[in-house]
C-alpha cells in the first residue's frame, strides 16, 4: 500500500506538529506536505529566506504566491496524489475547495505524530531550559511578595506603591523575556480570584490570601515550553488554606511517586483526589460553583503546553518512558481562594522518574 | 427564510470573530453559537466563572463537560436545529463527526462579521492605546541605540555589553508588557537581517546598517493590536540606504495622502511602488531572492493584527469610512539590508484621513 500524503496548513507557531516535522516555524500560514520521502514547505516570499534556513534536513522549500487551493493542486498533479490526509484541525473551507478540485480529503482519526509525547534528550535539555526561565519569573514574584509591606487595610505595597497582579505578572515576564522566553499566559491571581484555575488576576493584591503563581513560557528560539505553579501567601493565611496546602503538597508528592511506566492515569489522578479528600477536601458543585479538584492532575509539555500523555480522570492508556507531564494538584474555593501547586516529571528512557522543577516550595512568606 | 446558525470553535484568544461577538478569550477551546436572537457559550467548568462575567450583554454561558461533538448536538436538539454554518477555518475533523450525526455543516465563503471592518469610536480608542505602547517600546529602542557606543570593529555597545537584537527586543517588550500589552513578534533586525521583513532579529548589531524595529503589541484586557514601524540607524549609513529611506518616507506619505474613502487599494499600494521604482528603486528577483517593495503595502488592525481592508497589489473594494489600516512600504535587498516605515491610518466616520500614530521620524541616531 502507497502511504498516503499528509497536508498541513498552518504557521507553525500554533500548529506545532507542522513545526516538528518541518522545523519551521512562521507567523503567517504556509502549507507543508509529506509523501513517502519528500517533505515540501510552501512559503511566501516574505518567509522564503527564513524557511530555508531554518527547515529540518531534507525539508524542500519552495517560494509560492498562489492561493492555497491552486498551490496544493498543483502540487499533487507533480507528484501524482490524489488523496491527502490532514490533522483534524484542518480548515474545512480549504478542504472542501480542495475536494471540488477531485482530491480526496480525509481528516485523521488520530494523532499524526504520536512519537511527540516520547521526548528525545535534545527536547529534555530544551523543555529543561525553558522551565528554568520560569523558575526564575516565580523566583522574582517571590522576591517582590517577600519585599511588599502590608498596608492598614492589609493589601500589599511594594516600592511604595499598590502591589497589582499586573505589575508583579509584568515583572515575572520581563525576568522570562531577558532569557530568550516568550511569557503568553502568566498568572499571579490573589484573593479570591486565585479560585478561578484560569484566572490570570488582576487589580491589587492582598495580604493574607495565598497567590497562585502559574507560569508556562515557550522559548522564543526553541519553541518548547516549560510549566511551574507555586502557591505562597504573604501575611497570616487562614487555618483552612495551611490545611489545604499542606494537602495539595502531599498530593502533588503522592501522585509523583505514582507516575512510573506502566502506571495508569486515571488511577493517579484518582490517588491525589483521595489524598485530598482524605484531607477533608471533597471536590463537589453548589450554587457558588465548583469547588475542591476540579481539573486534571496534569498533561503533556513540549512543542504544545497542552499535550499527551494527559493525567486525565479519563486517560487509560499506561505511561511509558520518555513522557513529560505536569504533576498539578489544587484546591480551589470561590469564598476562600485557591492553591495549586506544579511539578514538571520526566520518565526516562531507562523507566526512572526524575522531578524536572528545581524551585523549593514555600508558602508562608 | 430562517437565518441559519452559525456555529464556533476556538479559543478566543486566536479566533477574533469568537471575541468580537462573545466578548469572551480563553486560552482553551470553546463552543459558540448564535441562532437568531441567542448567542451561547459552552465553556468547560475552568472556564465558567471568567465566561459569565467577561461576555457582552445578552450572551448566555453554559457549563459543559461533554465533547464537542456531543455538546454540538444537544444544542442542536434543543433549538431544532439542522444545519449550520461555520467559519471556513472551521476543524474538519468535528464537522465530519457532525455531518456522521445527521447535521449539515456549511462553511461561509464569506466573513461572517464584515462589519469588523468598520470601526466604532471606543475601538479606535483601544487600537489607539495599544499603538501607544508600541511607540512606547519604539522610543525605549531609540533611546538604547542612541546611547550605545560603536565598537572598533563597527559593532553597537551599550552598557559596556555588546548589543544584541535579544537584549533589544527584551527591552522593547519589557516596556510594552508594564503597559499592560502582550508583545508577540517583536522585530528588531539589523545589518542584513532587515532585509528580510520578517526576520526578528538576532544576534550582535552593526553600526551604519538601518535597523528595523516593527512593533506590534496587543492589549492584554481588549484584545485590540497597535501596528508601528520606524527604521533607524546608529553611525553612518550608505548613500544608498540614505536614498532608500528617503524614497520610503515619501512612498508612505503620498500613499497616506491616497487612503479616502472611495479609494482602491490596488491603486494605493501602486502609487507607493511607483514613487519608490521613480526613485531608482524597482522592485525584482534575481539569483539572491527578492528585493525591492515586495510585499503588500498595509492591512486593516482591530482584533487581528491582519485585517480587513488589505492595501495590496489585487485589493479592489473602495475604501470607506471607518476603516483604520496601516500604510507600510518598505525596500530590501538581500546584499544591503532593508527599510520600512508604517503608520496606522483611520478614516473617520465623517471621511476624514487621521494619523494615529504620533511617534516621529528620525533616521540617523
């Protein structure tokens, strides 16, 4: 059997199978096409001297200014296809303009790529390198919350001024941007809205309440990511959120000593779930909203944020070597606040589990 | 006749036609659909809180814990719908699993908001503040070149460090950042790097080279881009590049003089490569690349960074008011280095050509 071609259009910067496979990544779409051995990038002038040099061995490169239906016709008629197999994402305007043209278009079931989710050393030291950078983001929050003086009606000053989430996620990116890191989504939330898990915080900062600072660059050269949560407090937290932290570390803990070849997601999410509620921290739903553990323990990191493996209440296909995930248990109250807290594991090739984040924990600051 | 549903899929964040008529950006995926007064997101319990209280008047969120493909089709049930129309960048993967369940699904040959194009006083307001920040960032850029010192060897110093395009660019986005901004693709291209437009930058600058410093933030809390352009130089350009910059400020200014309502932007951006082919700069292709003017002179900004109108070579609707676009020739040659200079344009409500942008024109720092 022909293996069939795969199509991708995409720019690289988001779609990052393209990225892996070709080695290019652009801000504007390209088309990138797989047959046997040949790998084609399609590129406009404006990326056709970037691509070249940037594409993985063997990657052709060609300069192309026609629309995406007439340059993928053409393309197919030199190299005699009739058929393309694209990601699930695929644009479907594109696709059905391609099947008016008398090419069979059919999105695949699965992934394109599922050796992604088994990194080699090269993508360690990168996924390393990038976590590193938000070692050191998390390691400037710190330094500020520790700085901050409490005001009378105990929300927090620094340098004289109101501390805002926005200022301290400012300084967390710019610490990121001056090692090579492209910051997108950091999160300092305090307060109450450290309850919402996506909540990137915003507004002054009080005293008292634990801050969840999550931070996940992509390097700008290697367009891997890292990903780090801390939780701390300054000022005098409540006895519920000690408890609470003291949970969700010894859940985090649990569930890294879980994850080992062999071993199944669901099951080591449902092990950090019992700790927490063991703890006296059920995760339920009221007329305030959800509460307790309410995502995934953890997911996948390399050319995505998000990939496979995922530690989904879901996912039962065992783990094996080579993974990366998140190791991410929280707790979260709409009246109280939240805490989560987020390692980065590696499972080697030889089946050893290694803690990838080097940051201490700490709390109380 | 029934207007059909329109139905969405994706993250707010990239997906600007989700945010234009939700009001609502995740960083996740989620569901949107309007049918005929209603407007409804499906979010994921992550998502919720942040949805209820971010989306416009009038929208209604819902928790939803199913996939999209069975979420899709409980909504359909519930309205009676039948069929639906999607954005052509719509994932083929779910639109098959939806056709498999009995729905039609339609891509839209057209865009589905072409009143995006037109824009209203608050959103000039935002593009405005956006576009601010990237002047912000272009002003902190001049102000580093112009204190770095030029080394013997004709490179730029400063801080007794050479400078690189990274330490650059940090600085740039770092300003940008503490004004509330996301910065994306930051460019900051010297020597011959500039002669390639999208070319970030990397690496030592040079003395007497142009550099390109093409600054393009995006509000973090509106979601709304600012799109600026200024090439300068520190130390002693050719005659040639002299010449050349000269040739583009004239390019942008009588093309600037050509953006009125009722104008053909195909026109535009030939009177712009007219002026600078009447200035001995003609644009072709040789044995290095592309050189000369080669890409569209300016695109609309709003939510998206390209947008509606495009001032290119085969745009042919009249301009009319309300549209604000950038105005950007540039010249490149592959053995020199390259220009740009970009200003945004508004045409008002009452058809009159506003600059948006303030920042001024220097060339030699």
């Amino acid at each position: 059997m022909n293996k069939k071609a795969i199509l991708f259009k995409g720019n690289g910067t988001d779609a990052s199978d393209m990225r892996y496979a070709s080695g290019f990544a652009a801000p504007d779409d390209f088309l990138f096409l797989m047959h046997e051995n040949r790998r084609i990038c399609l590129v406009s002038p404006l990326e056709y001297d970037r691509a070249r040099v940037s594409v993985l061995p063997g990657v052709e490169v060609r300069r192309s200014t026609a629309s995406a239906v007439e340059a993928v016709k053409e393309l197919c008629a030199e190299l005699g296809l009739a058929s393309l197999t694209v990601p699930g994402a695929f644009p479907l305007g594109l696709a059905e303009k391609l099947r008016g043209a008398g090419l069979e278009v059919v999105p695949a079931e699965e992934r394109l790529f599922p050796e992604r989710e088994f990194k080699t050393a090269e993508e360690i030291v990168k996924i390393t390198a990038s976590l590193r950078a938000a070692e050191a983001g998390c390691r400037r929050a710190i330094e500020i919350l520790r700085e901050s003086d409490i005001a009378k009606d105990r929300t927090l000053v620094w340098q004289g001024q109101p501390l805002t989430s926005e200022i301290l996620r400012a300084e967390v990116d710019c610490t990121m941007l001056k090692l090579g890191m492209i910051p997108t989504g950091t999160i300092c939330a305090g307060g109450l809205q450290a309850a919402q898990p996506h909540n990137q915080g915003s507004g002054v900062i009080p005293a008292d309440f634990p801050v969840v600072l999550d931070i996940f660059p992509k390097s700008r050269t290697t367009g891997y990511w890292g990903d780090l949560t801390r939780t701390v407090v300054r000022g005098l937290p409540s006895d519920f959120m000690r408890r609470a932290y003291d949970a969700v570390l010894e859940a985090r803990e649990f569930a890294k000593s879980c994850i080992r070849p062999g071993a199944i997601p669901s099951e080591i999410h449902k092990c950090a779930a019992n700790i927490l509620e063991k703890h006296g921290f059920p995760t339920g739903h009221d007329e305030h909203g959800d509460h307790g553990f309410f995502h995934g323990l953890g997911h996948g990191v390399g050319l995505d944020i998000h990939e496979f493996p995922r530690l989904s209440p879901k996912a039962s296909t065992p783990l094996r070597p080579g993974i990366v995930v998140t190791d991410e248990p929280g707790l979260y109250y709409p009246d109280k606040g939240g805490i989560r807290l987020e390692d980065m594991v590696w499972i080697s090739p030889e089946g050893k589990t290694v803690t990838l984040t080097e940051i201490e924990d700490e709390f109380v600051l």
